[in-house]
C-alpha cells in the first residue's frame, strides 16, 4: 500500500504518541494491535518505524520471514544482531559505538550456542563469550552477571542487560512484531513467550522494554485456549442414549475458549487496540495506480460505475484482498494487451468487467456470474448479476450481506416482452434491456439463468471489446 489509502495517519500518530509518553516516563510497555489478516497492520507498522527510527533503537522482527527458525529466540536475536550491524558503520558517538560492539559480540556467540545445542546451552561457552566482548571496553563490565549455574533464564536475564545498555544510548529500544498471523498459530504464541522472557523482568515485575505486536486476535484465541487450557469451568453432561456411549459434551466451549485466551493474552499485552476500518477513500481508483488510465478518460458514466464497485462491492473486503485482486487484473490485463491483433482503445466497461470476472474466479473461487430477472413491481422489472453458491467468503462476516450490496450494485431496469416463437403455441416471456449505461451494458457478457429469456435491443456491444474480454478471460484462467 503506497500511500495512506484508509486514513490510518492519526492511528499512526496514537501508537507514536503511546511509545513516546512510556520512555519518556522511563517505562517499558507491552501493546498490540489488532485486525484480521489484511486490515492494513503492516502498513501501519512501516508508516509507524518510520516515525520511530530517528529517536530509538527500533527492532523490526517479521514472524513470517523467521518462521524456519526451529527456536524463535535464535530469530529475535539474529534480527537484533543485524540490526546492531546495520547501526554500527554509521553511528558518530563512541559510546554507542561501544555498546553496540560488546552487544553483537555476546549475542552473536549465544546464537551459535543454542543452534549448536537445540536442547541445551553450554554457558562455559557463554561464560568465555561474556567475558570476551567486556574485555574488550572495560568500562562496560558485565562479566560478574555470568553465573554458569544458572539456566536458560540467566542467559536471557543477560540479553536483557545487554539491551538496557542499549536503551540507554539511543533513549528506547522499541520491538516491533508483524506477520503473527502468517504463521502456524503454536509458533505465533512461541514468539510472544521468547519476547516477553526478553523483555519482562520477572525480579522487578515490570517490562524493561517497549513492544508492540500485530496481531489477528480471533484466530490466536483458539489456538492458545488449546495449547495451554486444560481444564475449563464448563458444565458437563452425558449426550443422549443414541449417541456414543460415554461421550461429553461441553456446553457454552467456544466462549469458554475465549474467555480462556483472553485470559492469557494478558500475561503478553497490557494493551489490545483494535484498528479499525478507516475512514472512505476520497478517490478509489487510486489503489489502481494509473492501471486507469488505459480506458477511455471520456467515459465518465463508465468511470463512475467502476467507483461505485470498489466502494459498493469491494468495500467487504481487507485492503489487502483489494490489492491482490488489481494486481492479478493488471497482470492479466497487460498480457492480454500483448496480442498487437486486439485493439486497446477500450472504454471503462471493459475494466468493470475484468474486475468482476478476477473477483469471482480469484478471490471468491467461483464461476462467472448468471444474469437473473426480478420483478419489483407490476410493471417494474431488473436484471442482476448473480453468484452461483456463494455461501462463505474468507475475510467477510456478512456474506449476505455482500451479496445484496453485489445485487444492488448491478441491478439494471429491463422491460418485460410477450414473443411466440416459431413452433410454439404458447408465448414465452422476454427481458429486453439496452446496452445504454454500464449496469446493462456489462450483462451482455454474462449468460441468463437457464429459466431467463434475456434480449439486448439495439447496438449490441464493441466488437473490439468483445475480442479483448474473451482474450482476457482465457489469460485469467491460466493465471487462477
């Protein structure tokens, strides 16, 4: 997402203003937010660095990327590391120089450690590691905080040491996590336990460091009520006689669940903002990126018809469904438009056609809409696109919903015609519509219901746009 398509800047501007007000207290602080998978979390996080990067050790940790890594605290502190690197060559003050430089060559060391023992750590190695990296500035001396008697817990007490070292050269050491909800969701929670080790003193009961996570609540809560719930308050009773002896149903489970996850979602955030919707795009093709303006400029009634999808229909959906879905029109459209036989003069339809066609085939995972007549009234009647078996939509609460918003959006007047045909003795009732605005003009690319008699009167539609879509339909379908 290039630019802020949803409004999301005074969201940007709360989170910024959170970070600032807990180190400037001097406090550690552990936050998320909260949105299903393509709400526009990412952004909101690379808008949100951006702001960061000037004032604070900033630590971008993508789950998704790391998610190869068998141990996730070998990943966290491999991106610290990295990013310590990345600071070193362009860091003017000598004491962050030094900080830096003891903090990569202890951390470096334990990620050799733990990949060389996946069950264990051999802390005379850590010792010596330790010790090394002091040696070389002996102001900074740390080497009484190696105790090889010590377990795990010791070893991340000293990352924690090092890291408040950190902190206090560059004012903050801020960690940000995105991508949880890429990955599996027992290796989510793995992450968000080796976080709060680092992060969370357990002598003093407090968070030595800022986190904020992005998260998809929703689809963690399951995950963790099953990994770590065990027993839950529920009433339990025998089912009936006919079913399976001894079995147990649990009554009021999935609220139990949550409640559940809830619960626990509290030992890592102190803090759950949810994000929201945003605010209405003023201008909505401009997620297309200029891919508009290989349509005719001069078809304004076309233009307004393609707006009205993206706010009317695509508005069901996460931005970045809405993006795949341009992506994948653009990149079929283009090949298309390789073949120098199809003219590319072409009007607005065409595009509200592709996005209709990538819509049902890509994302919904059906086929091409039916046309089906409705009468309003007595002497009123429409035609509409239908979706043949939409039940479900990934992403989408209200599938009815959509649906009747689709309905709405390619509703289309149609006058109703009595016609005896040659060979039958009775009459057989016509839907006749003109191809004269949008909403009627795409339908002559869609097929009726079988029960439907359906007759465009009039000019019927470019043939130079009907090469083109027919093209593109079998591109599309190579591409899905």
């Amino acid at each position: 997402m290039p630019q802020d398509m949803l409004g999301r800047e005074p969201f940007v501007s709360l989170l910024e203003n959170i970070i600032i007000q807990k180190t400037n207290a001097h406090e550690g602080f552990s936050f998320a937010i909260d949105g299903k998978w393509g709400c526009g979390k990412s952004w909101i996080i690379k808008e949100l660095e951006k702001k960061l990067e000037p004032r604070y050790f900033v630590v971008h940790y993508n789950c998704w990327e790391n998610e190869y890594y068998e141990e996730p605290l070998v990943a966290i502190l491999s991106v610290i590391v990295d990013k310590l690197n990345q600071l070193q060559e362009t860091l003017p003050d000598d004491n962050k120089k030094s900080a830096v430089k003891i903090a990569i060559t202890f951390l470096t060391k334990v990620i050799s450690i733990i990949i060389k023992n996946k069950t264990g750590i051999d802390f005379d190695d850590i010792v010596e590691s330790g010790k090394n990296a002091v040696a070389e500035d002996k102001e900074l001396d740390i080497s009484k905080d190696f105790d090889k008697n010590q377990p795990l817990k010791r070893a991340l007490d000293i990352v924690r040491d090092n890291l408040l070292k950190l902190k206090l050269e560059f004012g903050g050491v801020v960690f940000i996590v995105d991508e949880l909800d890429r990955c599996l969701p027992e290796y989510a929670i793995k992450v968000m336990q080796r976080l709060h080790h680092i992060c969370f003193d357990t002598t003093s009961d407090k968070y030595m460091f800022i986190q904020l996570a992005a998260i998809n609540k929703s689809e963690l809560l399951g995950s963790i009520a099953k990994t770590f719930g065990r027993e839950f308050n529920l009433k339990q009773k025998y089912t009936a006689a006919d079913t399976k002896p001894g079995s147990i149903v649990y009554e009021n489970f999935d609220e139990c669940q949550i409640q559940f996850g809830n619960y626990y979602f509290k030992k890592f955030f102190q803090m759950i903002i949810p994000v929201s919707n945003g605010e209405k795009i003023d201008n909505p093709l401009s997620l297309l990126e200029g891919f508009d303006k290989n349509f005719d400029e001069a078809d304004t009634n076309g233009r307004e018809y393609v707006e009205r999808f993206f706010t009317e229909v695509l508005s069901f959906f996460p931005m970045r469904t809405k993006l795949e879905l341009i992506h994948l029109i653009k990149t079929a459209h283009e090949i298309t438009a390789l073949d120098n036989s199809l003219d590319k003069n072409l009007k607005y339809n065409t595009l509200c056609i592709e996005l209709i066609d990538g819509l049902c085939k890509s994302i919904l995972k059906k086929g091409y809409p039916v046309i089906v007549h409705q009468q309003i009234q007595k002497e009123t009647h429409n035609l509409y696109l239908h979706i043949p078996q939409l039940t479900l939509i990934e992403g989408i609460s209200n599938t009815l919903e959509f649906n009747q918003s689709f309905i709405k959006w390619s509703s289309s007047n149609c006058e109703e015609r009595q016609y005896r045909f040659v060979g039958n003795t009775s009459f057989t009732k016509v839907y006749e519509y003109k191809l004269l605005v949008p909403e009627s003009y795409v339908k002559a690319f869609y097929k009726p219901l079988k029960s439907t008699e359906i007759k465009n009167i009039g000019a019927g539609p470019i043939p130079s746009e009907v090469a083109f879509i027919e093209a593109f339909r079998k591109t599309l379908e190579a591409l899905v």
